[in-house]
C-alpha cells in the first residue's frame, strides 16, 4: 500500500513537470520559429487574421512532437533533482526501497509517452502539416500557378485496391509535361499485368499525350510482349492542378503511405534515403522519451542540492548533443553510407548506453 502511494505520488510529480516542459520548450520554439513566420507572412503577403490563426494553430502538433522527448528529460531531472536536494530519495532508500523501484513510475510514464507520441505522429502530425502548407501555399501566398516538382505519383484505388499506378520522375510546370513516365495496371490479385513507359507526357486538349514509349503487356506465366509507340494517351484523368495537389511532402505522409512511396520508387530505382530517414525517424524520435527518462532519473538522483537550475542546465546540454549526433545520424542515412533503418538509430542506442550506465552507477 505505501509503495502504491509513493509510485502514485513520483508518477504524479513527474506528469506534472513533464506537461510543464511541453508549454515551456513550445513556447520557446513558437517564439524564435512561428512567430517570426507570422510576421514575414503579415508583411510580405498581408496575410488575414483567420489564415493566421489557422497556420498558428496547424503548425502547433509539429511543434509539440519534438518537445515530447525534452520535456521527459526535463521532467525527470527536476523531478528526481527535487526529491534528492529535499532528501526525500534518502527517505525513501532508508525505508528499503530500491533505485529501481524509486525509478519505475517515471520509465513506466517515459513508455507511456513514447507510445502515444508514435500515434500522435502517425495520426495527427501528418495531417496537420497538410493542412497548415495548403494554407501558407493557397490562402496567404494566393498561389494558383502550378509548381515544378520531382517524385510525381498517381493513384487510382478501386475496392481498396491499386488499380492503376502512374510514376513520373518529374512534373515541370512551364510547358505542364510529366518527365520519365512509367504507368503499371493491376488485376485482381495485385499482379502487374500491364506497363507503359514514355519519355515524357503533356498535358494537350485536356487529355495526357505520352510520347516516345514501350507498352508492355505481361501474361500469367511472366511472358511480355512488348511494342514501341510515338503517341498514346495515357488513361488518368487528373488534370496537372490536380496532380499537384494530390502529392505530398514526406512531413505530410503517414507511415503507411511513406511505405508505399518506397516501394513504388525503388521500383524506378530513385535513391529513397530521404524517405527512408523520415519513415525510421517517426519511431526513433518519439522512443527518444524512454531513452531520456532512462538518463534522467539517475542524473536527477545525484545526491546535490544545486536545484532546479541545474537541471535546466543539465536538460540543454543532453538535448543539443542528442540532437548533434542525430543531424549527423540523418545525413550519413540520406548519403546512403549506412542503411538507414540503423543510422537513425545511432542516437537512440548511445543514450541506451549511456542511460544504462547511470542507471547502473545510481543503483550501487
């Protein structure tokens, strides 16, 4: 029973400084990032008072992700700090309660977070940043031109199922044609049955022209035939605005659908560590809680009085360098020299290491 109310009194503590961190390291990224767009968007644009408040309001689940893992850090370093400087952990060790029990409110809540956080940025993230660039994009820089862009994919789903799939490696804009054109039709069982390439398609009398292709029609038993082409049309129905419209950013994607990207552009053979590193990263980041209240608690429990400044202290350096290696870590993943699946785990195993180090010398 008193254990029950001393996990629910740490558990209780250390929510509390965590919520606390989420507003105040939100606050600082809103003050020198948000604001300072607002205000270029105010200017440059003379953006509404309703687009504003909409981009404000859509860029605020980005912002809150990355602040789930400091403010874990900074919650159990206050917290523990608070109960070490106060002699509470002292109180507690000479009832015989053990580092690991004094410690396991505050994993189990580092869990907890690290879980929801991996849903919030499945579910809620990606959304989000669609809507906050469709607002910056169409209502305050009253863009209605079509833009260039590489990586074009077009999906037509019946039944839940591709049925046809469109692959261009780029869209330019100025004379609205489709670059390195690859389109692939689907049976039931999700079989390719059909592929057309061309050089190039545009955009003419409201229908897409391929030009300078092969047409390939492959049989059950894997046998193709195949047949060269000057014109044909290409059976999609979007006009370029649509097109556009529909492609994402990989910030806009679920993981679902970054997995899906991958597969069709490794099919092309595009280089696709940049969406590799953004589909990893969406368990790496959010997991980084754990891994911070596994160094935070030790850390926090260093028998100093210094108090909670320290703390903050203590909560800057771990971030930047976290943060450091993991810049370093998403550039060797998107060069290619390390599979990107470990890289981005680089600075999740060393603060493993160096959480179970502290953990082990608190423990003695």
């Amino acid at each position: 029973m008193h254990l029950r109310i001393l996990d629910k009194y740490i558990f209780r503590e250390v929510t509390m400084a965590f919520f606390f961190g989420i507003c105040a390291f939100s606050a600082v990224f809103i003050g020198s990032g948000t604001l300072f767009k607002i205000a270029r968007y105010i200017t440059d644009y003379g953006a509404s008072v309703a687009s504003v408040i909409k981009i404000f309001v859509y860029g605020l689940p980005a912002i809150i992700m990355w602040t789930f893992p400091m403010s874990m850090l900074l919650a159990t370093l206050l917290t523990f700090g608070r109960l070490s400087s106060s002699s509470e952990i002292t109180a507690m060790k000479s009832c015989g309660v053990s580092f690991f029990r004094i410690a396991a409110p505050a994993v189990i809540l580092g869990v907890v977070v690290s879980f929801c956080a991996i849903l919030f940025n499945e579910y809620v993230v990606p959304w989000a940043n669609t809507a906050y660039n469709n607002v910056v994009y169409y209502e305050i820089q009253g863009n209605t031109e079509m833009k260039s862009q590489d990586h074009v994919i077009v999906k037509e789903i019946e039944d839940q199922k591709i049925r046809r799939l469109v692959y261009a490696r780029e869209y330019r804009a100025e004379v609205e044609q489709l670059q390195g054109v690859t389109m692939q039709e689907f049976n039931e069982e999700g079989r390719v049955t059909h592929v057309e390439n061309a050089a190039f398609a545009e955009w003419k009398n409201n229908s897409w022209i391929m030009h300078e292709g092969m047409i390939y029609d492959i049989s059950e038993d894997e046998h193709s035939h195949s047949m060269r082409f000057d014109k044909q049309i290409l059976p999609v129905k979007a006009s370029p605005r649509q097109i556009v419209r529909e492609q994402k950013k990989p910030e806009e994607l679920t993981m679902q659908e970054l997995k899906a990207q991958i597969r069709i552009m490794k099919t092309q053979y595009v280089n696709t560590g940049k969406l590799e590193t953004e589909l990893y990263q969406r368990v790496t980041v959010p997991m980084a809680s754990l891994i911070f209240a596994l160094i935070g608690v030790p850390l926090g429990i260093q028998p100093t009085r210094t108090g909670s400044s320290m703390g903050f202290v203590f909560s800057v350096i771990i971030i930047f360098v976290y943060y450091a290696i993991m810049t370093l870590a998403n550039a060797i993943a998107r060069s290619g020299a390390i599979n990107p699946m470990f890289a981005v785990w680089i600075p999740n195993i060393i603060g493993l290491i160096v959480g179970a180090f502290l953990i082990r010398r608190a423990s003695q």
